[in-house]
C-alpha cells in the first residue's frame, strides 16, 4: 500500500535518532549530583517519550508512572539533568540505519519535511546540526515551543500551517503511541517504526496505517500527491 502525500513530519528520538547513550550520560550525572545509584541503560530506553521532566521523574522513582503524576521534578534533579545533558547532547546520539538514505530520498520526490519532538527546543536545534539532520528540514516543533506537546495533536496541526498542506496530505513516522495518538487527532495516516523506545512496549500493536522497518522502506511507500 502507498501513501500520497504533500509532507511528512517526523518524530526524533526513537525513529531519527539513537539518543539513549547521551540521555543515560545525563541521568548517571544527575543522579551521581544527588548522591544516587546509576540507572540501567535499558531503563533509559523505556522511559524516553514524554519530554525530559518526565523523563527526570521516571529516573528518580524507577518506574515508567511517575510521569503520570502532575507535579513537576524536583528543581535540583531537572537542572542537574539539563546542564548534564547540554554537555554530552548530540556526543553519541546517530541516526538509524536507513534514516539519511530515507530523508534524500524524501526530498527528492518534492515531499515537504518537519520534525516534531517532545524534546525542548535548546536541545533539539543543536540535536539536530550536529547529526547532520537539520538541511532536510522546513520546520521543528520542540516540546516546550507550544502549550501542548505530544500526544496532543497541537505541535501536528501546528506544524502542517506552517507547511501550507492540510493534515489529510501529511504521513507522520513515529515509533510510539504518542505519534500514533497525536497523528491520528490531527488527522494525518501515521506509519510506525518497530526499533524505537514506545516506554517499553512493542508498537506493532498498535492500529497505526503501517509498520516501515526503515525512514527508507518508508519513502519506499509515500508518493507525492
């Protein structure tokens, strides 16, 4: 099945990029500051989706629902986490395999490319030079540039306005239900990854409009509308 298209928006940590090595840098730092044990790699990985308050949030009470709880990180734990991260942002994340491929061969069917991202945008913009993923772009959403962030479909109509295209012409590749949930509110098809983080849970079942193995097994299926 192919997807017609006028643009695509793209999620970044989990479908872009590989970026558990940095933020579990951060979160070690964070945690050796406040006089606390380190946490596994693959706890990192599960926890990853929602933006680095709940991110902090999940590290301190080692469990994925402390980011359901509304109060916001103690102070001394985001700030530790936000000056470890901006040391080491970008030193180990890179792209997926069949990401760059996937982006040219976007490009050069005409398709309009955005990013959308819970990460907050003093990461996101040097996240996104130093991996060399900011030429493809016309547009990044960052998780704090808007009153809501994913799930909410707000950074996804948000982002198609400054596009010019109509959500019902825009596929959204993502590798959580966060994209999927967000995406589908906004009225855009969403293909998910397999090889993401998603919080620990395996996206394929999930009633996304299709799983792409690669950014290039997805531009494989979008044509232009």
């Amino acid at each position: 099945m192919s997807f017609p298209a006028k643009a695509v928006l793209l999620d970044l940590d989990g479908t872009l990029l590989d970026t558990v090595l940095d933020l579990h840098a951060a979160a070690n730092g964070m945690l050796a500051d406040l006089g606390r044990p380190p946490v596994a790699i693959e706890d990192i990985r599960a926890y990853v989706g929602r933006g680095i308050p709940n991110l902090v949030k999940r590290v301190l009470a080692g469990n994925l629902d402390a980011a359901d709880d509304p109060a916001p990180p103690p102070d001394a734990a985001l700030t530790s986490f936000k000056r470890h991260y901006t040391e080491v942002n970008g030193h180990a994340a890179k792209p997926f395999p069949g990401v760059m491929e996937g982006l040219a061969a976007l490009r050069a069917k005409g398709l309009l490319l955005g990013v959308i991202t819970n990460k907050a945008r003093a990461f996101t913009c040097p996240l996104l030079d130093r991996t060399g993923l900011h030429p493809f772009l016309s547009v990044a959403v960052s998780g704090d540039d808007l009153p809501r962030p994913k799930p909410d479909p707000m950074p996804v109509t948000w982002a198609c306005g400054r596009l010019g295209v109509s959500p019902a012409d825009v596929v959204l590749i993502g590798d959580s239900v966060n994209d999927l949930k967000a995406g589908h509110a906004a009225g855009c098809r969403v293909l998910l990854v397999p090889y993401g983080y998603n919080e620990g849970q395996d996206v394929r079942g999930l009633e996304c409009d299709a799983i792409v193995a690669t950014i290039l097994d997805a531009a494989s299926r979008i044509t232009p509308a």
